[in-house]
C-alpha cells in the first residue's frame, strides 16, 4: 500500500481476534512505529510526516485500542498475540524486505518480542524504556505495584489506580511522579477523548500482562547487532528507564539517549525524530 507523501493512507487488517486499524506514509523502506500506553496510531503525529521523508511509516493502533476492534472486548492480552500483530503488518507492508521498528513503552516490550522471534524480518529496533521489570534485582517490589495497581483499579477506580501507578513509577527519592504516557495532555481534543476511552482497557488488560513478562534475553544478547535500548533523558531512575538501562549494561552496549522523558515524541518531537534517524541507520 504505497500512499501519498502528503498524507496517510489508512487500511485494516484481519488478525487472529482483532480487527487492526493503521496508517501508511511516505516511502522508501518500511519503518513500524509501535506505540505504548493507551496511546494509538495517533501518538506519533508529530514524528510521523518527518520520518515518512525517508521511509514508509506505518503506525497503527494495537489491538484494542482506538480503532483496533477485539471481537472479544473481555479477552485476555498477551505480549506474544501483540507481537504477532506487529509481524501482520510487516508480511502485509514488506513482504520481501526487512523492516525497522521503533516502540515505545509497552510498544518497546511488543518490539522486543518481536525481534526474539522475528529476526529475519528485522534490520533495526529501537526499544524506548520497555518496562521489562522482570529483568530487574528487585522485580518483586515491582510486581507487587503490578498487584496494587489491578487491585485499586478494582476496588476504587481507574484514577486511583493511575495515580497508585505513577507514584510506581517514579524515580528512587523523587518528590514529582513522572507523566505516564496515558496521562500527558494530547495536543487535540480528539486524541485526548480518544486516549481517555482507552485507558481502562490499558489499566485492566495491558499493565500485569506486559508487566510480568520475561524477555529471552539470552536471545537478545545475540541479536545486539540490529538492537538499541534506549531511554529518556530525563527518565533517568525512573522504573519506565532502568530496565532498558540494566539490559543495555548487561549485552554491553551503548544505552541511547532521547530528548524528553518518557513521552518524549509527544514533548520533543523534531529532536526525537532527528536522533531516531541517526539511530535507525547501522
């Protein structure tokens, strides 16, 4: 599907249990924007048209979110199911070709995925602060926010649980929580309706899934040639941060930095974009 330059071409793809929406621009080889959060296709508008000046940029919204229709609204999630959504795209945007992909959050974590059991399909991921807190030393205190998290969400709410998980989330002595990306005010009153029906489906399905899961990291450290873990610049002791952090001292590799926080294609979207290029060419 090779749209326009000057605007995206939208599409929809049949996967197992979902109905995705996503969104083409530009050309030249494909680039896969994953988004994290309760964030879709939308979250990369202000990275997007920049990046379609060298590549295909497809972004999509991960299923159930936005306009990703789950036939079944009460099924569980799995970060594998998600991963294999990611590889749809791909047989269906670059059946013959490699592709890059950035993911950002939860999308970093689908990425990640992805590329254990994808390789070939990969010729660069950029991971933006996956919470891949499994491979941290102190995972337990972390699953235990993930057990806070889904019981607040139960018993009082979704705003109490969203403010029992940013206080998760910030860093070790900060006196401020940082800005999840499901809480950073979207540029249009559209996106923000959008973002705020989304996130109980975000809070209930999506955190204890990804959360908990436990990337093969022996299979990463061989596939660091094509992988850049990167963080925020200013994430840095943010739990969102350190896992990426801790792998990249791990496989011994250069931990790249991006303007901004966690959110950082929505608060610096021209200096994310100009570092992403840099970090999408070998």
């Amino acid at each position: 599907m090779n749209g326009p330059t000057t605007g995206p071409t939208t599409g929809s793809l049949r996967v197992n249990g979902a109905t995705l929406h996503y969104e083409v621009r530009g050309q030249g080889p494909l680039l896969l924007l994953i988004p994290g959060g309760a964030g879709g296709a939308a979250s990369f508008d202000g990275i997007a048209d920049g990046l379609a000046t060298t590549y295909t940029v497809a972004t999509y919204d991960p299923r159930g979110m936005s306009r990703s229709v789950l036939d079944d609204p009460e099924a569980e999630q799995h970060v594998a199911e998600h991963a294999d959504d990611a590889f749809r795209i791909l047989e269906l945007l670059s059946p013959g070709e490699p592709a890059r992909v950035l993911g950002i959050s939860s999308g970093a974590i689908t990425a990640l995925h992805l590329l254990t059991t994808r390789p070939e399909r990969l010729t660069r991921v950029v991971a933006h602060e996956p919470p891949v807190v499994e491979v941290l030393p102190d995972a337990a205190e972390h699953r235990a926010l993930v057990a806070r998290v889904q019981e607040t969400f139960r018993t009082q709410g979704l705003m109490p649980a969203m403010a029992e998980f940013a206080a998760g989330l910030k860093a070790d002595g900060g006196d401020t929580a940082p800005q999840p990306e499901m809480r950073l005010p979207p540029q249009a009153a559209a996106r923000a309706e959008q973002t705020m029906a989304n996130l109980p489906y975000f809070v209930g399905r999506i955190v204890a899934p990804f959360m908990s899961y436990a990337p093969d990291t022996a299979r990463l450290a061989a596939l660091t040639d094509r992988l850049v873990l990167a963080g925020g610049e200013d994430s840095r002791g943010e739990l969102s941060y350190r896992p990426a952090a801790h792998l990249a001292e791990r496989f011994g590799t250069e931990l790249l930095h991006f303007p901004g926080g966690h959110t950082g294609t929505t608060t610096h979207p021209a200096e994310f974009a100009d570092v992403l290029l840099k970090a999408l060419t070998p």
